[in-house]
C-alpha cells in the first residue's frame, strides 16, 4: 500500500498559486508520492497533474462531490483521466438531495450505484467517505451506514477512521467487514480532551491503527490517505510524523 495525503488537510496553505508549489514542495519532502484532491486550485485537471508532477507527487484518486458525479459524470470521467487518477471518492451524502432515514440512505446508495457502474467502464472506481452521521441508527436499528453499502454493491468504502472512532464505532471492525471493497482509506487519528474531539498526528491519538492496518493488509486496499481536519502543533511535523508512523504499521 502506497501512503497519500488529503490535499484538504493543507487548504490554508494553498490559497495562491505560489502557496500551492511551496506546499507541494513540502508535502513531498514529507515522504508523499501520492495525493488525493479536493479541487483545482482555479487550474484544469491537465495543469494540476502537470503541477504535482514537477514535484514528484501523483493524483490517485478525487474527492468529488455527488452532485458532480450525478450531473456531469462525462468532466468527473475526463478530469479523472487528465489527473491519472483511478478511483474516485464522494466526499459526504449531502443533506438537500436525501433526509437521514432509511429509504433515504438506500435511495442514495442506489443513485451512486448507477454512477460506480458508469465509471467502472472507464477503470475508475467509486467510493463513498463517511462523516459520523451514517452511523446513527436509522429504522429497523441498523444504521445508515450499512443501509447505503447494502445498496450499492459495487460502491466501494473509504472509511474514516477518525470519524468512525468519533461515532463509537470499531474501524478496524468496519473494514473486515467491507475488506473485499476497499481500495482506498482515510487515516485520520483522534483524540478526546475533555469530552471534545481532536485531530491529532496519526499514532498520537485513540484509533488503534495496528489493528486496522492488520486488516488492510488482508484486503485490496491500494492507498492509505491520511488526512488532518486541524492541527495542534506545526503541520509539517504532524505530516512527517502521520507519514513516518504509517510506514512502521506497514512493516
């Protein structure tokens, strides 16, 4: 497994262009071969892979919101090919399209599944990221979660481990129970202080990443990608420190 970064985790470093070439430069001084996007900076899909490409830095896979890949899918199919990226993820299940009920997640779960089925032809997988919400019971006591996957059998998981965990879940528990649909993952460590959650270094907080990296090892995940929603000391150390404990699981 190849360890990538989250381009949102540095968004305060990117607001001009030539913020962007310093933080690529950096991110790949941290180890980085390999990124996730979540946007283009302004730039086309084509001048972006020329960017991280003149850093070392590859695009494998997009965060792409659902309403783009429902309502363009032939642009999400061409940036996806002008990137080089192979997988594709849906960032979050938005709100105004479905309500947080059961016929609401199957109904969500069935439109991405028209979707995968569409960018399969293209050799691009879909994945869908969880926030905290889908874990919430829904009727019938499941919850939203495994409604949505129950319905799109070819939608494949991009947990969360830092927002699973934040919702009392087990991720490395979700991930055995999906390791046959994973080809991407979010390393998101975290930490409770005084009942409030924290983004902390990967290896600095609660998840138990030995035991999900056990699991992974098993399955086909290709990319292991680490994202920080904040920072609580430089983020270069925290990006080095994600990217040095990630590489000892993987021994």
């Amino acid at each position: 497994m190849t360890i990538g970064l989250q381009l949102y985790t540095v968004r305060e470093y990117t607001r001009t262009l030539e913020d962007l070439k310093e933080t690529l430069k950096k991110v790949a001084q941290c180890g980085y071969t390999v990124v996730e996007t979540a946007g283009y900076y302004g730039l086309s899909a084509k001048e972006l892979a020329d960017l991280l490409a003149y850093y070392g830095l590859r695009t494998v896979s997009t965060h792409t919101g659902f309403e783009a890949v429902v309502s363009n899918l032939e642009q999400v199919i061409a940036d996806h090919k002008a990137l080089g990226a192979t997988h594709c993820g849906v960032p979050a299940m938005p709100g105004r399209w479905y309500c947080r009920t059961k016929a609401g997640f199957a109904a969500f779960g069935e439109r991405m599944e028209i979707a995968a089925k569409e960018l399969a032809k293209e050799g691009i997988t879909l994945s869908y990221h969880n926030h905290t919400f889908e874990f919430e019971p829904v009727e019938g006591g499941t919850c939203g979660e495994a409604v949505l996957f129950d319905s799109a059998p070819t939608v494949y998981l991009q947990l969360d481990t830092g927002h699973c965990y934040a919702a009392h879940e087990d991720p490395a528990a979700w991930l055995a129970k999906y390791q046959n649909r994973i080809v991407t993952v979010h390393y998101k460590d975290v930490r409770f202080v005084d009942g409030v959650r924290r983004d902390v270094a990967i290896g600095e907080g609660e998840v138990n990443f030995p035991a999900v990296t056990d699991v992974l090892k098993k399955s086909g995940c290709e990319y292991i990608i680490v994202e920080h929603e904040e920072f609580n000391r430089d983020p270069w150390d925290i990006l080095k420190t994600s990217y040095d404990n990630i590489r000892s699981y993987l021994k």
